[in-house]
C-alpha cells in the first residue's frame, strides 16, 4: 500500500486528468474545466466563492504562458501556492492542526 504522500501525489495527477479529458486539450486546462475542478474538488476556492472577474483574474495568474488554458505545471504550482497558505494557516496556530494521535 502506498505512503500517505504517495496517495497525496497520485490524487493531484488522476484530479487533474479527470478534469482535463472532457474538452480540448486533454492535457490542459480550459477556464470551464478548471472552475468546475475548483467547484467540485477545492470548493474553499471554487469559482462560487468568487466572482467572475475574481475568476478571470485566477486564471491569468494561473496562465503563465498565456495559452488561455492551464497546463500541469501551472496547476502544480497552483497547489503549492495554497498548501503553502495552509503551512502558514496552521503554523500560527498549532491547535488547529490535525494530529494523528
């Protein structure tokens, strides 16, 4: 059986490829795709916690190449971005972390 890590990886991967597949590209983004990958998978960070223009904004960040779409490497580092606010999230307040006991 895999590592917890191990798992986490392979979920990043396989939620990425469940999302990319249903339209252009399959290996990259399209701005429909990826907000319902935020919508159903991040939902903290979903597109209905933010506007369109909010939205907008998200992507372009997202978009380093300027493709319209967000390849894998962007959404990694998507993901990086937001574990590390959670690192400091819960680095501030150990009590709010989850301990396996």
């Amino acid at each position: 059986m895999a590592c917890p890590l191990e798992q986490a990886l392979a979920v990043m991967v396989t939620t990425f490829h469940k999302y990319s597949g249903k339209e252009g590209d399959k290996f990259k983004l399209s701005k429909a795709e990826l907000k319902d990958l935020l919508n159903k998978e991040l939902p903290i960070f979903g597109s209905k916690q933010m506007d369109e223009a909010e939205f907008k904004r998200l992507v372009n960040d997202l978009d380093h190449n300027k493709d319209s779409e967000v390849d894998f490497k962007e959404y990694v580092c998507f993901l990086a971005c937001i574990t590390m606010g959670f690192n400091d999230f819960f680095k501030d307040d150990p009590s709010k972390q989850h301990r396996r006991k």
